[in-house]
C-alpha cells in the first residue's frame, strides 16, 4: 500500500485544513434559528459547496430538506466501474452555552496545547476537512480510485430529521457500496477505533398539573398538592437507587462484548469530581454502550433567584432516553410515557408527548469495508490495531442509510475522542489526529477498491 506518499502529502496540507477549518468554524451554523440567523448556516452551506466544486465535483447541490435546513452534496466520479463511496459530514453545530466560560471565542479557531479550539472543530466541521484532506492525498498519489459522493448534513445536532426524510423521498442519491460517516471518534487520541454500535434515543416532554393556580405556600402548604415535588417524586422513580435506568417493561441487563472502558479512565474522561461516585451496574461499557439511559435534560420551574413562597400549581421536564441496540426505539418511548403517568404521585394530572425520536445502530464489522478499514488504519497508526467501540450517542441518519441501503457497508469514525469535549465549553480537535485520521480514510478508499 502506497502509504508514504499519501501521508507525506496530509501533512503537508495541514496548514491549509487549518485555515479552512478557522473560516468554517467562524460561522455561526447552529441549526435553531430562534438563536441563531439562518444566514450563518447558509453561509456554511454554500463555503462547502464551492469548496467541493474546487475538488472537481459534479452535481454539486444544496438539499433544501423538509426541516427548513439545507444539506449539500456533491458526487465525484471515479474510474470506470469502480466502487462508490459516501462520505458524510454535517457543518450545524451545538450552540456555545455560555460563551463567557469559553477560554478563547468559541466561533474563532485558537490553537492551544497543541489542540485547535472551537465550536464544531470536532464535531463535525473538522469531520469534513478529514474527507477533503483524504481525497486531496488520493489526487496526489494518482488519483481517487472510487467514486465519491459527499453529503453534509445541516441540521443533525437539531435532530429534526431534514436529510432522513430527504434521503427517503429521494432513495437514488445517496446509493453506495460503502458509507464513511465521519461523525464519530476514537476511544482515546492515538487508538485507530470505528464505532459499531450506536444507541439510539427519544425525547419526552411530561407536565404534571395540581391545582388552579399557584397558592401561598404558608397558607396552603403542607395540604395542597405541590406539581414540582410531583414531579421531582416521578423523575426519581426512572432511577434505582444505585442510579441504575429504571423504566418499567424495558430491559437494563444487556452486556458489551468488546474493547472495555476502565473506571479510571471514564472517571478522567468524564471528568467526575473527587468523592463522586459513578452511577449504575456492570462495566462502564455495559453502562453506556450496551444499556439504556435516561437524562433529565430541563425542568421548568422558578428560579431561585426572584423566587415566591408558592406552592406550585405546574411543573414539566424533558426527558432523554438513549435505547441500546437490540431495543425499538419507539417501543422504548411507549414504555418511558407509561412509566411516567403510572408513577406520578396523589392523583395528579399528567401529560406526555414524545418530541423526537432515533433508532439504535449495529453494523456488519465482518465486512470487506471494515477488513480494509482495518489495513487503513494499521497504517496510519503505526504499531496499532483498530478496535471497536460503541457510543452511547446517537445518529438517526445510519439507520435510515441502513434501511434504504441495505447492501452498503456503513463505517462510523472521527475527530470527537474523549478530549474533544464535544457539545461542551471548549470543544477542540487533535490536529494530529486530524492528520492520521486523514490518511487512514485515503489508504481506506485506495484499500477498498483494490478488493
């Protein structure tokens, strides 16, 4: 395999991912455009699209997808009966929290300790200038020897479904032998790793209601019915006491069966304090790649500050549950919603809707596409193997990809290691892992079209 050739010319472009990753970090393309101008992610939609027509793309396109987002694709023949592969990136990114506790701007790409800092450096924007550098080397090492059809995502980190729902109305265009997402991560920085499994989730609003109106806790309290102790009471029923998921009817005893995940080493990559003990049963893989998940992600509810001595009238949350692979999604979201109205406490009022929803994700790894992943990566990590690992995130669009194609390979890999801090304050990328990453996907495309 022509390996130094192609390594030689990633690092050698690296100077310019970098300043192609400042100028499409600088928008602000959070897909939720109460927050944010629309016009931030049109901007970064159309930087995508003549950058690929720069590559020598074909059919370069902006999807105008159902969700009121644009993705961009654009196709890249190959040689005459070759291959195809999709590469798949999205350029939304989570917004920035609070912009205040971010050490340097989160919109400005800032190199750090050897790492490049910004919103979306990782996760995904950075995923893109992976595929661009892959191809760029595979032009300079005689040529790409598949063709190569890119799609980038506008609206993944919204979960609003655009492209899903695109990609079904228009089942022709994202046809492929093998699907690169680049969307994922290594278990740690320097350890070749695809994801082979992907825990899909769905989100659940509960309001639970008691009386007319707020009353004057002094007055009322201790007889009225409070809707926030309701709810804090139903909440805590999700969980054992151990802090174990517990939902009734649905499974929680599941067991991963792959590269394990040492307390110690998801205590420092999760960063728990001191004291604080993690939560669950089993392995820490078990616990997050192979279980279910429930989260509080909201409450509405008075603040403390401005606070009134009410007894409160009405209280809801929002809830996430990630759903292993083996458990139905929506079957998972049934159960949620009857757990919650069953437990709610004194006769109170409850209501559910379920608000969005994602299909866990298993993939073939004894595969021709993995086999050359493999080979890919042994090379661009010198002294490694590729391992497996799951992720307890979700990515709707595989199992949509899965389902509409399924002859395609589909292979999860990325920039978004434990470090990365991802969805986070000061959220980075490893430009060296920008690098072999980089050349792991050129050696994968030249590997796989050989076989």
């Amino acid at each position: 395999m022509p390996s130094i050739p192609v390594a030689e010319t990633v690092a050698s472009l690296m100077p310019r991912a970098k300043a192609e990753l400042t100028e499409l970090v600088a928008f602000k393309s959070v897909a939720d455009f109460a927050q944010f101008p629309k016009s931030e992610s049109e901007g970064a939609a159309n930087w995508i699209a003549d950058a690929l027509r720069a590559e020598g793309f074909t059919d370069v396109a902006l999807l105008d997808t159902p969700d009121g987002t644009q993705s961009v694709y654009g196709y890249l023949p190959g040689p005459e009966g070759a291959k195809t592969v999709l590469l798949y990136a999205h350029y939304d990114v989570q917004p920035p929290l609070d912009e205040s506790a971010w050490t340097t701007p989160p919109f400005e790409l800032t190199e750090r300790n050897g790492r490049w800092y910004g919103r979306g450096s990782a996760d995904c924007k950075g995923g893109l200038i992976m595929h661009l550098l892959a191809l760029r080397a595979l032009k300079a090492d005689g040529g790409v020897p598949v063709g190569v059809k890119v799609i980038v995502e506008g609206s993944e980190e919204q979960g609003t479904g655009g492209l899903e729902r695109y990609a079904e109305q228009h089942p022709e265009l994202l046809t492929a032998d093998a699907i690169v997402i680049g969307d994922a991560g290594n278990f740690r920085v320097g350890l070749p790793t695809v994801t082979s499994t992907l825990r899909g989730m769905t989100l659940v609003r509960v309001q639970v209601d008691t009386l007319a109106g707020n009353l004057h806790s002094g007055q009322f309290g201790g007889a009225a019915p409070d809707a926030l102790a309701a709810l804090i009471r139903v909440l805590d029923s999700l969980r054992a006491e151990d802090g174990s998921t517990t939902v009734d009817g649905l499974a929680a005893a599941e067991h991963w069966d792959g590269l394990e995940y040492t307390e110690e080493q998801f205590r420092s990559d999760a960063k728990v304090l001191d004291g604080v003990g993690l939560i669950g049963d089993g392995s820490v893989a078990d616990r997050i790649w192979a279980r279910p998940a429930v989260t509080v992600l909201g409450i509405d509810c008075p603040p403390v500050v401005g606070a009134t001595p009410s007894v409160q009238s009405s209280a809801r949350a929002l809830i996430s549950l990630r759903v292993p692979p083996g458990t139905d999604a929506t079957e998972a979201s049934k159960l949620l919603q009857a757990h919650l109205e069953t437990h709610v406490p004194w006769g109170a009022r409850v209501t559910t809707e379920q608000i969005g929803s994602g299909q866990p994700f298993r993939a073939d790894t004894i595969s021709p596409a993995y086999q050359a992943m493999a080979t890919a990566m042994a090379a661009a990590y010198p002294g490694e193997t590729m391992q497996y690992a799951g992720q307890g995130g979700s990515i709707p669009l595989c199992n949509t990809l899965a389902a509409l194609y399924p002859q395609a390979e589909i292979l999860l890999i990325g920039l978004s290691e434990p470090e990365a801090q991802i969805h986070a304050v000061d959220e980075s990328v490893s430009p060296e892992e920008l690098e072999r990453l980089s050349i792991a996907e050129a050696l994968f495309l030249q590997e796989y079209a050989a076989n």
